[in-house]
C-alpha cells in the first residue's frame, strides 16, 4: 500500500488560488474569553436596565419565595454554559459534546420554575398573571433577544462551525437564557402555570429563530474576509 | 490461512509468521516516508472465514485505528512543522501556505479512505478540506496540533461526503438498460440536428469572446462553480469576474442572434 500521491492539477490549481486569497488573519481568542465579551455585554445591558427597574419590589420576591431565585440562578447558568458551548462548537475541531454543557444548568431552570407554579395550589392568595401581562413577558424576551442574538451571530462569525445548526441553536438558547434572566427585573408576579408557559414559548420561539437565520452564518464563501 | 483478498504478500506473511507465533501482538506495520503509512488490517481479511479469523482482524482493525490516531495526535516533527507553516500562513505567508497545503493533500486522502470514501471520491473530499482550512485558519491555535485540527476536518468532510452519496444512492437507481430502452416521447430526430447546429454556434461566439470574458463563462456557467470558488481560481476578483460574465453573455446573445437575422 503506497502513500505516494499522484499529482492533480485541480488540487494544485485550488492551492494556487486559494494561496493568492491569502491575507493576514488573527488567531481568535478561546472560547471561554469570547463567550466573557459576550456576557459582559449581556451585564452591562442588565446594569442599565436596572436603572429603570423597580429594585425594591424585586429584592422583596427573591426574598419570598426562594425558588425564584433558583430559577434565575438556573437560567443565568444555563446562559453561561450555552455561550461557552456555543463559542466552542463553533470551532470545526470542536467535539458535539459541548452540546450537553447548558445541560443540567437548563434542567435546574425548568425544575425550580415548575415549581414557582405550584405555589398558587400551596397559597392561594398569591397574585398571579393576568394575560396582558404574561404577553409583556413575551415581548420582553423577543426584545432583549434582538440585540443579544445579534452581537452573538457577529461573533460566532468569526469562527467556522462544521455542526452549524447545533451551534445556533446552542447559541439561541444563550440568547434566550440571557433574555429570560433580565426579564426577572420586570416581573412583578409569580409564575402561574400560564405564564410559565408563555416563557418556555418565548424560550422556544427565540431558539427556532436563531436555529433558521444562524444556519446560514457559514453558508456562503468568505474567502476575501482577511484580503 | 487459506489467502487473501487484497494486500501485499509481505504484510500478509507477517500476519501469517504473527499467527504462529504469540497471539498477544497482532501488528502490520510498514514504514514509510509519511506516518500514515500504517497498513489498515482490513485488507488482509482472509476470505476463508471463521471465527478465529474474523476476531484476529477485529482486533488488528481496532488496533491499527488507535496507532493511527495516535501518531496523528503525537506532537512529531512533522506535526511540528506543520503547525509553523500554519502559524507563518496565518501571518500572511503565501509560500508556507502553499507548501503547507501540498503537505496536507496525502494526509486528507489517508484519512478519507480510513473513514470509508471511495477512491473515486476522494479528491471532492480533498477540495473540501482544503476550502475548509482556508476559511478556517484563524480558529487554528498554534499552540496546538494542527495534524489533530486537520483530522478532524478531514473526518467531518469525509462524513459529510458519505451521507450526500447515501442520500443520492437512496434517491437514484442506476439501470442503464432500463435508462437505454426508455422510450422518449418528445424525441424529435430533426431537433438532434437542430440542437446540434446551435450548439456550434454558441461554441463558436463563445471562442471569439476576449480571454476574460471566456473564461467567466467556463468557470460560472460551464463549470458552474459559485463566484468565490471561481475567484479562488482564476485569482479575479468577485466584480470582474460579474462584469465579464454579464459582457460575455451580452456578447454571446447578440452574436447568437445576429446569425438569426441573418
């Protein structure tokens, strides 16, 4: 068995072409400290939003009913671990694995907010969500989606995934984890089995966008990016 | 051992001479210039059979696609080599870029064989990879193995390769006598003619076209291949190739049409 390689003019032809497409590149940071830029955007945005939210009444929640607080401990993990994961599936040597990573940290998010909804058979006299209210939910999410979606996909830009759909659909989950986590600022009632479902479905919705739009990050040639 | 399907009659000597001997090692290896010259052991599968048999070149199979992966991943020389003509490409060196893709070409055939891709189909996979490196490099890090890098490409592409043809090969059927004694209903004989004369004709406008024009056309229409593949090759950028294409056509129809008047 000879290793020998005959020679092929077309391959020698695409090295040619592609040697005279080459440009400087910077190698790009780990995946870890691009998913901290990330995130840090996410805080800052969380910082700002603070300014306009109603601190007190929210203190006062968290300190009422401690599954609250674990539900948003839960979804704050869940966006960190996604990001992380998402930055290192888009590498192509990377391992599908790292699709598990947001993993038990989304296990915690959905367990300790299924059981925010049990508190309205536990103490009836809990305020719960009227409709309009759970609608707001839902655009609040979509909304601080927008732009977290954005700089995550002009992001992840920078690298070349080989397992494109998983990444996005890793990196909506971020997005809406991040999303759903600032969305506790503004939500001055418990989670009714209606409501938790509005957010799943906003969870849902921010993820198969960013699953269909993503995929395409890498779809086209970009072969002049560093000439 | 009663024979061999394939293989070389040394290999399959010390397969033989391993086999009488202890039973503990079961290695066929041949040393060449490249590493990967590692002799897969599934190509001395004896056609005799038995139980025995089949669980030596088990073993052997398994064995030789761990020393393989292993040598990949080992920070050798070459990989070492590599990694810096990697590093010098990411910085813009076009000659270490070149010598480094070359370097590639007989490790991405080695290891899209080992995954399955027939050798008919090996060099689709062998331009994939090397389009993949290209719009990859910067997610290389040099502090590592580019030799694991690459493999691991190379293994996804071949993959990748290998559902396209299963997916094909679920969807078509070759029968050419089937294809042959199909009877088309629309066949016209004097159409033969007629296409015939017109395919001249444009062969004919398309070798007057100016050298630029020509060729925007072989690549993006005859070879259909996209704008960046074709500016990959030609080394034109994505607009000249456009506004040679579009003259090209508009030079085509007008002298194509022109015979019609006529």
């Amino acid at each position: 068995m000879s290793n020998a390689t005959p020679p092929n003019a077309a391959h020698d032809q695409l090295i040619e072409g592609l040697a005279s497409d080459l440009g400087p590149v910077q190698p790009l940071p780990s995946p870890v400290r691009r998913a901290a830029i990330w995130l840090g955007f996410v805080i800052v945005a969380g910082l700002l939003l603070s300014l306009i939210a109603d601190l007190p009444a929210f203190m006062q929640r968290f300190m009422a009913s401690p599954d609250m607080w674990m539900a948003m401990l839960g979804s704050a993990l869940t966006a960190l671990l996604a990001a992380i994961a998402a930055f290192q599936l888009s590498l192509p040597d990377s391992s599908r694995a790292w699709a598990w990573l947001p993993m038990p940290a989304l296990l915690l998010w959905i367990t300790a907010s299924g059981l925010g909804c049990l508190r309205d058979y536990v103490l009836p006299g809990t305020h719960m969500a009227p409709m309009n209210e759970t609608m707001e939910c839902l655009a609040i999410i979509v909304a601080l989606s927008i732009p977290f979606s954005l700089l995550m996909f002009a992001m992840l830009r920078e690298a070349f995934s080989l397992l494109p759909g998983l990444t996005v659909t890793i990196a909506g989950l971020a997005v809406a984890a991040a999303s759903a986590t600032l969305l506790n600022l503004f939500h001055p009632f418990d989670a009714a089995v209606v409501d938790l479902l509005v957010h799943a479905l906003a969870v849902a919705l921010v993820v198969v966008v960013c699953r269909a739009y993503g995929a395409r990050l890498w779809a086209s040639p970009n072969f002049s990016k560093a000439a | 051992m009663n024979g061999w399907l394939a293989g070389d009659v040394t290999a399959a000597r010390a397969v033989t001479n391993n086999l009488k001997g202890t039973n503990s090692g079961f290695q066929v290896q041949m040393r060449s210039k490249n590493m990967l010259a590692t002799i897969d052991a599934t190509a001395f599968i004896p056609y005799s059979g038995g139980a025995v048999e089949s669980m030596l070149a088990s073993h052997a199979r398994t064995r030789s696609r761990r020393r393989m992966a292993t040598a990949e991943q080992k920070p050798t020389a070459d990989d070492a080599r590599r990694s810096a003509l990697m590093a010098a490409a990411q910085a813009g060196d076009k000659t270490a870029y070149q010598t480094l893709l070359r370097d590639c070409v007989p490790l991405i055939r080695a290891i899209a064989r080992r995954q399955g891709v027939s050798a008919d189909q090996v060099d689709d996979v062998v331009q994939e990879v090397l389009l993949t490196i290209h719009r990859a490099r910067q997610t290389y890090d040099p502090r590592r193995s580019f030799t694991a890098w690459l493999r691991v490409i190379a293994e996804r592409r071949a993959i990748d390769l290998l559902r396209q043809s299963g997916r094909r090969g679920a969807r078509e059927l070759h029968a050419p006598i089937a294809f042959e004694n199909y009877p088309d209903e629309t066949a016209d004989p004097a159409g033969g003619l007629q296409h015939a004369d017109n395919t001249g004709r444009v062969s004919h406008a398309l070798a007057s076209l100016p050298p630029r024009q020509r060729e925007a056309v072989q690549y993006l229409v005859l070879n259909e291949q996209s704008l960046a593949e074709a500016s990959a090759l030609t080394k034109r950028s994505k607009g000249s190739l456009k506004v040679n294409l579009h003259r090209a056509l508009k030079a085509l129809r007008g002298s194509v049409e022109g015979e019609d008047k006529i």
